[in-house]
C-alpha cells in the first residue's frame, strides 16, 4: 500500500488535501463548541439589558415575553467554564426572582426595578469579564463608607446606621454579579464583613473605635473587590511595603474575629433557647 502511494504522486496529494480538509473541520466543529457559552453569555446579556429598558419604561407584556427568553437561555446553556456553580446559582436566583417581581410588578414596582437590575448586572458579568458593569458601583459603595465614617465623627448613630443600610442594600443589588464574577473566598469574605458590620453598627455597647477600626477594614475589603488600589481609599494611610504585610495579618485576625463573634452569638442563642425548656 505504502509502494503504491509512494509511486502515485497525485494519490499522495489527493490523501493531503482529505486529511487537512478532515482536521479543518475538526478544528472548526472544536472553536464552535468552545465558543458556544460565549455566545449564549453575549445574547443572555443583550436580552437581559432589553428587559431592564422596558422595566424602566413600563413594558410589561415585553418584560414576560424576556423573561421567559431568558430562563430558555439559561436551561439550554452551560456556562460552567465562564463561571462556577455558585455563580451559576446565583444568576438562576436572579431569574426566579425576576419572575416573582414581574407577578408582583403593579403592586411593588420599586421591587420590580431592582430585580430587573440586579438580573442586568448579572448577565453583565457572565459576559463581560474586563469591566462590567457592576464595577461601576465602587464611588457609590466608597459614597456609603466615606457616610458612615462621617456619621461615626459626629455621634449620629441614626445616620450611621442609615448609611449602613444603604451600603447594604447597594452591595446586595451588585452581589449576584460579584458570585458570578469572583472566587468564593472573597465573596464570602464581604459577606462576613456585611454581617459584622451590621451588629457592630447598631449595638448599643459597640465603641467608636472599634466601629471606626471596622469601616477602614470594609473600606479595605471593598478596594480589593473591585481591584482598587490601596492609595485610592477615602481614608487610608500611605501605602509602605511593611504595613502592607502587616495589614494582611491584621485582615486575617479581623476576619478570624468576625467568624468567633458570629459562632459566639449563635452559641449564645441556641443556649438561651434549651434554657426555656427546662423546667
């Protein structure tokens, strides 16, 4: 066989040009597969920014006929080597609570907006991994810091904890995009952060310092997240190689604080519940 092909010049060529024309073809069939999600990611995104308009605009049938455009999209697509699991989750929470809104949306419009929002940023970030949207978020979340900060230095605890709950309620709209979009340790990290602050904030016996101490590490915690540098925080000190590694210890220790202060209080609960059923 070898002879005969050896001694057929034009056989040679015409077995070339079938093997590269096979290998094409496989090659092609390889960057359609890989590109695939891409894709669904890309029209996922152009469909939810479509739905967000006409949230804005009032266009309920066409908000339902999107949503369920959407949720096709979603059950018809594998986004796992765009994102995890967890930001797989995170964006069919997204969905199920668009739907719940748009059932609700004559009732709750404000409701309505935020979850065509927060939907928005999420298919934002399955897609746009360079700069999405939800980066823009960072001066209104530094916005919400720097209030609480001011708040604290002028005793104001209804202030404080007015600032707080917006920063709350702005980190919760960018939240399911952040899932999506970063590692699981560094969300949970904002999380903890979140739900410190939160009781720090509004205890009677918290100290100022400690409150202060707080928001410099949120307003740490929230430059890393959105790749901030260090010398661009509202109020931070001059960056050094030294303090840089010794702020790290400190973050570990903070959040390590976080974790014991939280198991504490569930300790705490669960203590006072067994005590009410004993005689």
């Amino acid at each position: 066989m070898s002879r005969m092909i050896k001694s057929h010049p034009l056989l040679l060529l015409v077995l070339s040009f079938i093997i590269m024309i096979v290998m094409n073809d496989d090659v092609i069939v390889a960057k359609e597969i890989s590109s695939e999600p891409t894709q669904q990611a890309k029209e996922l995104s152009m469909v939810a920014e479509r739905l967000y308009r006409n949230v804005v605009d009032g266009n309920l049938t066409e908000v339902r006929l999107e949503t369920e455009k959407i949720e096709q999209i979603f059950t018809s697509s594998s986004f796992q080597n765009i994102t995890g699991i967890e930001g797989i989750h995170a964006l069919s929470e997204c969905i199920i609570e668009m739907k719940i809104a748009t059932a609700q949306a004559t009732i709750q419009p404000d409701l309505w907006l935020t979850a065509a929002a927060k939907l928005r940023l999420a298919a934002d970030s399955l897609n746009n991994t360079e700069q999405p949207l939800w980066h823009q978020y960072y001066k209104v979340v530094r916005e919400d810091l720097s209030k609480m900060h001011n708040q604290l230095n002028e005793n104001n605890n209804v202030g404080l904890k007015k600032a707080y709950d917006n920063l709350q309620a702005h980190y919760e709209l960018i939240r399911p995009a952040v899932v999506i979009h970063k590692k699981p340790y560094e969300v949970n990290m904002i999380d903890s952060w979140i739900s410190f602050a939160g009781g720090i904030t509004t205890s009677l016996s918290s100290k100022p310092e400690s409150i202060r101490s707080a928001i410099a590490q949120g307003e740490q915690l929230f430059n890393e997240l959105f790749g901030k540098k260090r010398d661009e925080a509202a109020f931070s000190v001059q960056y050094d190689p030294y303090s840089y590694h010794k702020s790290i210890w400190i973050a570990a220790i903070f959040i390590l604080s976080i974790l014991i202060y939280v198991g504490y209080k569930k300790y705490q609960g669960e203590k006072r519940t067994w005590k009410s059923f004993l005689p």
